[in-house]
C-alpha cells in the first residue's frame, strides 16, 4: 500500500518510516489542500485520526492533517486525489469527532482580488450564467480580511457581472463557499442537495 502519515507521539505529525529522526520541515503545497474539516475544540487529535483512517482506508494513498491557529479548525492534505474525491471518502464513514468537512477547490491568499479571480475562475468553469441561481457565503476566521460580508458582496457582484448568473440567498443552485483561515482562503463550489 502506499505511504500513509499517522500521527506521531507528540501529537505531531509524521510519515512512516522516518524511524527516530527529527521530524524534517517540508514545504506544503497549497493544491494539495483538499478538505477543510472542524471539531469540538481540544478534539482535533481524535478528528485527525478519523480523518486519516476514513481517507486512508478509502484508497488515498497519502494523507496529512494539518491543524491551524484555530481551534478545532484543520485542513486535509491528499495528493493525487480531487477535492470531490477526498468529501467522498471522508463522508464513506461515520465520525464522532469530526463536526464539517468542506471540499477546497482552491487555497490562495486571504487577499480580497485574489479570492475574487479564483471565484470567477471557478464559476466559469462551472458553468455559471444566466438561469442560474448563486449565494456567495463567506467565513473568516482571522484579521486577513476585514468583513465577510464584504467579499459576499465583492465576488457576488463579480460572478455576477461576469456571468449573467442571478444572486439568489434563499435558493441557490450554486454555492460559492470561501473559508478564511489566517492568511489564505479556501474556496469551494458547492451544488446544494448533491452529495459527493
């Protein structure tokens, strides 16, 4: 089977094999961010462990957990698999620690033009326009953007101008999800009523 990541006895996270050398700092890659999940806060190490066993025993062959400044805030590295594959699997199995799990289409920085150019990048190749109804919901955690409220109305009136989509709140065919961790955003597309 291929290599797994587990959690190593501090708590910290380390890969198989590395035996008893110090844990070695890697770069992470933010395209392999794939889920953002929450828990109860002083939970989060029993979350990682249903995470990884839901991810792993599902077929991913690489997984990470990695916890942020957050309390019971964590974002899910899984190379090689797609955003929608990764829910899947970690939906495939009950969990008792693991409150959300969110696919990440993509992670950029938490800077509003940013988070605006890869939303209308994601709606078009949605096939956002007209005839389709749209919310844009955003959730910061952090100082990196002033207002939630603000990047709802910013890239709403973005996908919108671009699009000819309709701003629906109440219904939406599409929801526009981005998630502000810190310094970098998470943005997902999300189809109400599908599971993935």
């Amino acid at each position: 089977m291929g290599r797994g990541v587990h959690r190593g006895q501090e708590g910290a996270l380390s890969s198989e094999g590395r035996g008893g050398q110090e844990e070695l700092k890697k770069p992470i890659f933010y395209s392999d961010i794939k889920l953002l999940a929450t828990s109860l806060p002083g939970k989060e190490g029993k979350a990682e462990l249903e995470l990884l066993d839901a991810l792993l025993r599902g077929g991913a062959r690489e997984v990470e957990v990695l916890r942020t400044d957050y309390p019971g805030v964590l974002l899910v590295r899984v190379p090689g698999l797609r955003a929608d594959e990764a829910l899947r699997l970690a939906r495939s199995m009950e969990m008792a620690y693991v409150r959300s799990v969110v696919p990440i289409h993509a992670l950029v920085e938490a800077e509003l033009s940013a988070i605006r150019a890869v939303c209308l990048r994601l709606a078009r190749e949605a096939g956002l326009g007209p005839g389709i109804k749209f919310a844009v919901r955003c959730r910061r955690r952090g100082r990196a953007i002033r207002s939630s409220l603000e990047v709802e109305r910013e890239v709403g009136r973005a996908i919108k101008e671009a699009t000819g989509a309709e701003v629906d709140l109440e219904r939406p065919d599409v929801v526009v999800r981005v998630e502000v961790i810190g310094q970098v955003a998470g943005i997902c597309l999300e189809r109400p009523g599908r599971r993935a």
